[in-house]
C-alpha cells in the first residue's frame, strides 16, 4: 500500500510546512541528522552536492561549510530559494554553492557527485531511473527517512533526533552494463 506525503510524514513525526508550488511539503531537517546524511555519504572537499527540494539550502550550506565541497540546492519555491541564497551568505559560502528555482524532475543532475533528498515515496520511486541514467557510477545517494521503490540500500542508518527516529539510507550508483 502507497502511503500519501502527509501519511509517510506523519509516520515519521515530521510537521509539515507547505512551500508554494510543489509536490512535497517543507520539512526542516534536524542539523545532527544533516550531519550525518553528509557522513554518510562520506562527502569530501572534491564533492558537488545536490540537494533536491533543497529549502532553506542547510544541507548544501553545511557541505560547503563543514566538508569544503560544493553544492547546489534545487527548490521549486522561490522564496526558500531567496532564503537560502541569504544563508550561504550569512554561512560565507556563497561562491561554493548555488540555489536555483526549478522543478527538481527538470534540472540537470550530471555533475552531482552526492545527492540527497527528503522527499517521499513515490517522488524517490519516480526519481529513480533519473538518478540511475544521469549520475556516474560511484555517485552517492542519500535520502532522510523514505526508500527508494525496490532498491535496496547499501547502508541504512538510524538515529534519534529530539525524541523522534530518523532513518538514512544509502545508496552508490553502480557501474553502466556495457
């Protein structure tokens, strides 16, 4: 059985804040579980991380700021974009990373090195074979809280974060058949 977004988030303890324009609704993520998604993914300086429904951009700011890798966030509302860009400022990192307004099934993803999401079910279902066509093998992949359709993960982490689970999963693109 498919779960609806405020379903899957209700499970997950999440409170929802709805940005304009999109399929998914706002939810912060928790700074530690940040941390640990970029662990997780193991990113480094040589990096480009890309967050898809990036919000106020605290991922791509913290993989700028704390890994020294490059980001770009990927946000279809216009005004977390607008906050986002005045974070990186705010953080000094504004020349490593970028945020643009656009539908996250539309932009480009070929330079990522990393990416994560905090979408939904079926939004990372549907991103799948994107994910798989456009990233090289060896990109990284990381998703708070939701599985992606019948891949199975290389790795899932879970933690608790002000009394509520949270749950990382990780996945690495694999080599092209030939």
């Amino acid at each position: 059985m498919a779960l609806t977004v405020a379903a899957a988030l209700a499970l997950a303890g999440c409170v929802p804040v709805f940005a304009r324009g999109g399929d998914v609704p706002y939810v912060q993520t928790p700074d530690r579980v940040v941390h640990e998604m970029l662990a997780l993914a193991a990113v480094r300086d040589d990096d480009v991380v890309y967050d898809l429904g990036a919000g106020d951009g605290r991922i791509v700011i913290a993989a700028a700021r704390w890994r020294g890798a490059r980001g770009v966030g990927i946000e279809i509302d216009p005004d977390l974009v607008s906050q986002a860009r005045r974070e990186a400022e705010r953080a000094g990192v504004a020349d490593r990373v970028r945020f643009e307004a656009a539908d996250l099934f539309a932009a480009p993803l070929g330079d990522a090195t990393v990416v994560t999401l905090y979408l939904s079910p079926e939004l990372n279902a549907r991103l799948h074979p994107r994910l798989l066509a456009e990233l090289r093998p060896g990109a990284r992949i990381v998703s708070h809280q939701f599985p992606m359709a019948d891949w199975a993960p290389a790795r899932t982490v879970r933690l608790s974060v002000d009394g509520r689970e949270h749950v990382l999963h990780l996945w690495v693109v694999p080599p092209r058949a030939r």
